[in-house]
C-alpha cells in the first residue's frame, strides 16, 4: 500500500481504487487537542479538495478536505466516538474516512513521506 500526502495535511493510503484518509502528525501538532470529528456521509461523492470533514480542536476549527475525487464508503465512528484519536494516533485509529477513488492516477501528483516531511518542515 501506498501513503501520499496533500499540501493541507491529509493523508491518502491506497489500494488499488480504495483508499483510507486521514489528517498528519502535523496538522493536529497544530490544531491541539481535537475535541469534535464531523465526518462525510456515506455514499456521497466529492470532488478533490472538497471539505467533506470538519475537525474541531481547543484551538480551532479545520476543514478536512478530500484527496481526490471519489465516493465515501466507510467513516471512523471509533473517531466520532473518541475525537482524541485523531490525535493519539493520526495514522492509524484516528483514520477520518474510506473512500474509492474515481481515477486513482490523481493521486500522483501528491507528495510521498520524504518530500511531505520536507514540506511540513517549511510550514512551521
């Protein structure tokens, strides 16, 4: 499986046409401790850079916006549950939304982890 990365802090893990999202280490560094998720609908279909989650934090409100253009097919109630999780462990558990990817070579122009560390390392 392959782990990109986009210019607003989400993460994309593929698999052939499906993919799992979520947000990076360093956007909730930033955002502090998220207290409140509000995930997409599922089945609902998105084009890429639609908001489609919002995350709430003691800091601010942030819009999780969508990798690619494609369809919601699965969301993280453990996260809706238990916000903190985004926090505690942003690559695995705290996962926002699954999704299939209308046309999966949009992800190609995304960033890889060295060139997103890079990235990330600018913005702060």
């Amino acid at each position: 499986m392959t782990i990109k990365y986009t210019p607003d802090h989400e993460w994309i893990q593929i698999d052939g046409k499906q993919a799992t999202v979520g947000i990076t280490h360093h956007a909730q560094d930033a955002l502090g401790d998220v207290v409140f998720v509000d995930l997409p609908e599922v089945g609902k279909t998105y084009a890429a850079k639609d908001a489609a989650a919002v995350v709430e934090s003691v800091k601010a409100a942030a819009d999780v916006y969508m990798p690619a253009d494609g369809e919601v097919t699965e969301v993280n109630e453990a996260l809706r549950a238990d916000p903190s999780l985004a926090n505690s462990d942003p690559l695995g558990a705290g996962w926002f939304f699954k999704m299939t990817l209308a046309n999966p070579a949009d992800l190609d122009a995304m960033m890889d982890e060295t060139s997103y560390a890079s990235f990330a390392a600018d913005a702060h």
